[in-house]
C-alpha cells in the first residue's frame, strides 16, 4: 500500500500546485475558479490533467506578433478616430444612426476598431448563393487570396474550392489557407498535398505536434473570413463542408448568414487574418501595400469590424452585444444556433424584455448537439418567464448569428450567444450602422418566422421532468460546452 501513499501525496501536491495558480496566477472570476478547484480535489488522479487540457487560461498572454512601425501607424490611426469622435467631428453617413457613436468610440477605444464608411454590402443566407459569390470572386482574384475556416471538409464542396485554388495558384496568384486543428480534426494535412505543390500555402491555427492529442483544444479559432486581394471581404457563419449548403440528410437546409463587403471595411478584416497567419505559419508578413491597396469604395455603409479571443483583455464581441442591448428602445431580434449566455447578457436580455421592448430570439429545433440544446432550452425559459418571444426554426439548421436593434443597428459575425464564443474562442464579428442593411435582417429574420413556431411560456413550463432534469446538467457543464 506504501507506492499508492506515495503516489496520492505526490498527486495531492500537484493538485495544490495548480490550485494556487488558479487563485493567484490567472486570476479567474470566483465561480470558475471554485470550480477547477473542486475538480482538482475532488479527482486527484486526473483533475490536474482535465485542467491542463481544458483548463489553462490564455488570458493576457501575448501570442501575436507585431512590430513597432506597424504599432505606430495603427495607433496613429486610432488616435485620429478617437479625436473625431471627442470632438464631434466624425460625420456618419446615415444620420439616423448618429446616436450610436459611443458605441464606435468603444470600439475604437478598446479594439482597435476603425469605422469605415465606403462599403458596399450584400447578405447571403445560403450556403448555395455565399459560395457561388466566393468562387466569383476568386475567379476574378489577381494578387492574393486569403481563406480562414474553423471548419473544412473533404467532401465535395471542399474539393471543388481547393480545385479553384490550386487553378489560381498556378496562374500566380498568392494563396494562403489558415484552418483550426479542432474545427478540423479529422482533416489530413494531405488533402492539401496539391495546393502547396502549386504555390499556395496552408497553416493551421494552435496546431498540435501530438496527433489527437491538443492541449489547447479548449482554445479555438471559430473565424470565417475570405479576402480576395484586399478589396472584397466575406464575414459569417459559414464553414466548407457539405452540410453547409443542405446536403446533410440529418440537419437539411442549412440556414446561416455572411456578408460579402467592398471597401475600406476589408482592410479591418485582413488584420486579424494576418495576424493569424502569422501565429499559425510561424511568418511575418509586414502590413504593407499589396495587402492593404488603397482605393475607395463606392458604397455608403459604415462598418466596424470587431474581433475577440482569450487573449483580449476585454471581451470585445461580448461588450458590443451588451451596448447593443442598452440601446434597444424598440425592439430586439436576434438569431444564433446555440443560446448558453453569459449572466451579463442573460440579465441584459430579461432587462429588455421586462422594459417592454419586443425582444425576439430565434433558434433551431433541430440541432448539432443534444447537451447544447437542452443547455439552451434551459436560458431560453429565463427569457420567456421575463416576457420575450423564442421561436424554434424548423425547416432545417439554424447558424446564423445576428442581431438588431430597432431596425438601424446590427450585426453578423461567428459569434454564437454562448460563453464559448464570448470567452473561449477567437471571434470576429461586422457592426452595421445602417438603416437600410438593417432593415434588411429585419426582414430576412420576420420571413423566417414562417418557418418557425412559437415556443409559449406554457408550453415550456409543460416540458417532461426528465427534459428539465437533462437541462439541468447541461446548464452545469455550459461553459465548456
């Protein structure tokens, strides 16, 4: 019995060890902190390594790269923008908007995020028309194309746009391609054998040299962007995979939103793109003219590109969600595929709806995975008993992530209302400050309902027990889920 002894206090120990840095290292809020400590003494024998794997907080910790002239002209920028805000200077194109400007100089302020106001904008809401835009644009791609994924499948959707890139690699166009280790676990890193061999280059984000085996998988970067020679953007909820375009049996019609944008708004995407890069391929490509061309765009719409991860001191996506709710006199609706909030947003949101604004919320009936939806079903009847609508889409999947406040303010992005998104995951989401594109989600969001139907408070509170008993559990395990 003596080398068992052994080896609990040697264990114990180490628990302690960890215990201590969650206390005083990484500095956690203290529900989450009580918790790893819980898992720690409670499961001696392998608490120390779920928290290595899942617990390890990336928060402050610099992993991006950026030198000190490319600092300097980014601030200076910066700078700029704020001195027009202070000083009432910045003139927003659509003036029905101008209340929202210390939501911009928040952003500004905190993210680094520069308003552009030359954009032109167009909404796709399925995978078919998003990817049919994409592959035009590549077609027609002279200097560079830059491809971030979370997800990328090799089925035929995957093929056919590898196909077009090894097509415009060979023409000499540049091609770079960042997919997360995670979002794309069973990948092989050879489905790209023929890209690389035309030129183009491949990275993965927090990649792993242990096959299976990521220590960072609690960390991961959840971002679709596609940027075509630093003019055209594409920003939203849409990953390469068949399922994305309805051919999935199980979930059918994929219903999801992205935006296609022209304009100065693209070179606020193509920062964080390559910053990623640069993490990712172990690069560091300068921000210098060819990514950044200057030219004008001929659109009107004002945008804020805004990104978030767990190395941010604030959480950004999640700040602009909460301004966005202070803001709402009207009404509210909101679109997301998983609904697991941090309290912040949850109370925001009951706060809303107990003013009397008309705050809608839809999310699918059918899903991806069970213990998220009971985890939503779980928040969604704090919302329903606080007076707002929940309707359940059912003629497929629903991804999309958007937001609107009273038809003038909005936002798409790869943010789910979950703590995932807000705290663990690298995010990038587009403000609009604009009446005309927001009254267009309105739209999409009011035709949707058709293919909705209402979840009542009394059919809610009516569920079986052992529904509410699996609620229950995911509730407990919703900020890993």
């Amino acid at each position: 019995m003596q080398p068992f002894t052994h080896i609990y206090v040697v264990l114990s120990i180490i628990n302690i060890f960890f215990a201590m840095a969650i206390i005083f290292l990484e500095r956690r809020n203290a529900t989450a902190t009580w918790a790893w400590i819980l898992v720690l003494f409670f499961l001696p024998g392998i608490g120390f390594i779920i928290y290595i794997i899942l617990g390890r907080n990336l928060s402050g910790r610099k992993i991006y790269k950026i030198n000190q002239r490319e600092k300097l002209a980014i601030k200076a920028m910066v700078n700029k923008q704020k001195q027009k805000i202070e000083e009432d200077k910045l003139m927003i194109r659509d003036a029905s908007v101008d209340m929202y400007k210390d939501m911009i100089y928040m952003n500004v302020n905190s993210n680094k995020s520069l308003l552009t106001q030359d954009n032109e904008v167009e909404i796709y809401i399925t995978g078919t028309e998003k990817f049919e835009a994409l592959f035009s644009s590549i077609e027609h791609a002279k200097h560079h194309i830059h491809l971030q994924y979370y997800i990328f499948r090799n089925d035929t959707l995957g093929i056919r746009l590898v196909e077009l890139l090894i097509k415009k690699a060979k023409e000499g166009v540049k091609v770079r391609l960042v997919y997360d280790d995670i979002g794309c676990l069973g990948l092989k890193k050879s489905f790209f054998n023929g890209l690389r061999e035309a030129g183009g280059e491949v990275a993965i984000f927090f990649s792993s040299p242990i096959k299976y085996i990521n220590f960072r998988l609690n960390y991961r970067n959840h971002r679709k962007v596609a940027i075509i020679d630093g003019k055209i953007g594409f920003v939203g909820g849409f990953n390469v995979g068949n399922e994305y375009i309805g051919l999935d049996k199980m979930l059918g019609f994929w219903r999801d939103t992205h935006l296609k944008i022209t304009g100065s708004g693209v070179a606020t995407l193509q920062i964080p793109f390559l910053l990623d890069w640069n993490l990712s391929a172990n690069q560091d490509l300068k921000y210098t003219e060819e990514f950044f061309p200057e030219f004008r765009g001929n659109g009107n719409i004002p945008i804020q590109i805004v990104t978030s991860g767990p190395t941010a001191k604030y959480q950004h996506i999640s700040n602009n969600y909460l301004k966005m709710i202070h803001s709402a006199k009207k009404t509210l609706y909101l679109q997301t595929p998983y609904f697991v909030p941090e309290e912040s947003l949850l109370q925001d949101l009951q706060i809303a709806a107990l003013s009397g604004i008309d705050v809608r919320i839809m999310i699918p009936d059918r899903t991806d995975s069970k213990w998220v939806k009971w985890a939503s079903s779980s928040y969604i009847g704090d919302l329903l008993k606080a007076g707002a609508t929940c309707y359940m889409y059912e003629k497929g999947f629903m991804h999309a992530k958007t937001m609107v406040v009273d038809g003038k303010l909005a936002t798409v992005g790869t943010a789910n209302l979950d703590i995932r998104s807000m705290k663990l995951n690298f995010e990038v989401n587009a403000i609009l400050y604009d009446v005309n594109k927001a009254k267009e989600l309105e739209e999409i969001f009011l035709k949707d309902i058709e293919n909705c139907f209402e979840l009542t408070l009394e059919d809610y509170e009516n569920r079986p027990k052992m529904l509410r008993f699996k609620e229950s559990i995911a509730r407990l395990l919703s900020p890993i889920l």
